[in-house]
C-alpha cells in the first residue's frame, strides 16, 4: 500500500469510516479510468448564444416559467426537505443562468456597490472583518475529522478575489459570481427591477433539472469521488463552471442543479411544517439559533453522492445571511 494511502487510511478511521470501505474506496479509484478532460465539449454561455437563444425582447437573458400546482419537498432522504406538501406558484419569469462576473462587474461599475466581504462581515471580537468562506480541504495525520474542517474564514477574499488576496476573476468573465451575502444579492436583484426566487419558484423552476441521467451523462456541475478528500472531475470541472455548460431543463434555465448553491429570498425553517413561522421573520436553524438565515436550493460543485445528496430539486439548506462563500451565487426573477 502507497504511503498516501496510508494516510488516507490514518484519516478515514477516526471520521468512523471502516478499513474495509476505505480499501474498498482505493480499489474504486484504481478502477476509473484516467480522465481526459479533451473528451469534454461544452457549450458553454457565450454572447451569441443568448442571442440565438433570444427568447424574448422584453428582458432579455429570462425565460418564463408558467406557474402551477406540484408537490413541493420529499420524505426518506433529509429531515428538512418534509414534509411532501401540494404548493402553487404564479407564472413569472427567471433568469436563463446564474448571474455571472461580468454581469455582477457591470452593477458595480454602475453604482459602486461593495459587497458585504469587501466592506468586512460581522466581527464579535472588532471591526468588521473583511473575507468571506473559502473551500479549503486539508488532510494530515494531526486531523481528528477531517469531514469537518473544509472551510476557512480566509481575509480578502471577495467576489474579485474568490481565493483570497491575490487571486481574480480572470478568464472567470462567465463563471457565477460567488462569494455574495444575502443583501448583494439583494442590492443586484433592485438594481435589475428583479427580485431574487421563493424557495418555491426554485423548486417549481427545477423539477425537470436532474444532476445526472438515467444514460450516465452528466446534466449539472457537482463532485465526484469521495468528498472532500478525493475529486474525479467526470461531469469536466473542478470548482466552477461557465454557466450554461449543461443541458437546460424543460423551461429553458441552466445550472439550478448544481455549479453553485442560489439563494431564495425565503427564510429558513428546520422543515416544511416547522410551526408559529411567522414569530421567526428573518428564519430559525437550530444550529445556529438567533442568526438571520435563508434557504439556499440547488447544491453546488461540493455536493457528493457520499456526503450532500442536495443536488436535487427538494434539497434546502440553511445560510448565514451574513456571509458568502465560494460555493454560493444567485439568479434573479421577474414577477408580472
Ligand atoms: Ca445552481
């Protein structure tokens, strides 16, 4: 046995993880074959492809999403996404993809607009401090769990420096723009006339958005492999993706599953029938009680078959509305 493996081994056992899975999981890699990321054609968003798209002269960029009646959240797969219940939502139109850096750089040019991770985020011990979530995976024999240790507060980064100080966003131009806090997404959304999707437009917008096929191919940007300590990059990115890179759904819209996680503009509760909500205006998560929280839908690149299931339609998740993170962005809509 390598000395890597070794130390993946050392590792995985305290995170309760069996040496018979573990060795099972170093023959499964053995087994793939090496990646050629030339295999990959995407067509991803670029300029001409909104315009063949068209779609509309009205708001360019949004396609409209008829309304309905469908059975909002799942039993049998996470506590939150239950109870199964019948919701309706009006007709309203909904970006095409999730805003991009160069749609994002264009607000700011416009109005000067900072986000909440330049101007500094809320600092019990101080002044505000400037930086924002990054996906920092690290594994060493020193880690009791490493399944718990993947994000780092890290000073500096922002939308224009997604990795931290130094980093940018070029050749990023059509990548969604991370690392935005609720209220940017809000100030992007006023300024556009938009507003930013209920947690049921989301999940209406997304029923016929699949992270994979029944065929194999790959339909949305997530994480393959062992999260976090091995990535088989199969769907063809790590991090990621230009929007548009995938099939749309059945409407028109790209990227709801997977590539980032989107914020709604709903509050979040622990489930569909948590009761006396309207006590909770800014939304209430038990594990971080008296914190404004929002839901955010659609998974993101992280979201691994072996560790967050969320790349599905139902799947919900709690936000801190005060931060952002590397694996969090938006889309906007338009309500008639
Ligand atoms: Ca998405």
């Amino acid at each position: 046995m390598s000395t890597r493996n070794k130390i993946i081994l050392a590792v995985l056992a305290p995170a309760g993880i069996t040496i018979a899975a573990a060795l099972g999981w170093i023959g499964y890699q053995a087994s793939l074959p090496a990646q050629d990321m030339s295999a990959f054609k995407f067509q991803c968003y670029e300029e001409s492809h909104l315009a063949e798209a068209g779609r509309n002269e009205e708001y360019p960029g949004m396609v409209w999403v008829p309304g309905g009646t469908f059975t909002m959240g799942a039993e049998g797969t996470y506590f939150e996404e239950g109870p199964a219940h019948e919701e309706s939502v009006a007709g309203f139109w909904m970006a095409r993809h999730e805003v991009t850096n160069a749609e994002f750089a264009e607000f700011v040019e416009d109005t000067g607009y900072k986000t909440l991770a330049e101007r500094g985020i809320e600092n019990p011990n101080g002044p505000p401090l400037p930086g924002s979530a990054v996906f920092t995976p690290h594994v060493s024999n020193e880690q009791i769990n490493p399944f718990a240790s993947w994000w780092s507060f890290m000073e500096g980064a922002s939308w224009l420096e997604p990795k931290g100080p130094g980093s940018d966003i070029e050749g990023l131009e059509n990548h969604p723009v991370v690392h935005i806090a609720f209220e940017d997404a809000q100030a992007y959304a006023q300024w556009k006339g938009h507003a930013l999707p209920t947690e049921a437009q989301f999940e209406f917008a997304a029923q016929s958005s699949q992270m994979r096929s029944e065929d194999g191919t790959y339909l949305s940007n997530t994480w393959q492999g062992l999260f976090p300590l091995q990535h088989y990059p199969m769907d063809g990115f790590i991090g990621t993706a230009p929007v548009e890179c995938f099939g749309a759904n059945k409407y028109g819209l790209y990227d709801l599953i997977g590539n980032v996680w989107e914020w709604t503009q709903s509050p979040y509760f622990l489930n569909h029938s948590f009761p006396d909500q309207e006590k909770y205006p800014q939304g209430y998560d038990p594990n971080q009680p008296g914190e404004p929280v929002a839901v955010i839908k659609g998974g993101s690149y992280l979201c691994a078959p072996n560790y967050c299931m969320r790349y599905r339609p139902e799947a919900r998740q709690a936000q801190s509305k005060g931060l952002g993170t590397s694996h969090i962005g938006f889309r906007t809509t338009i309500n008639p």
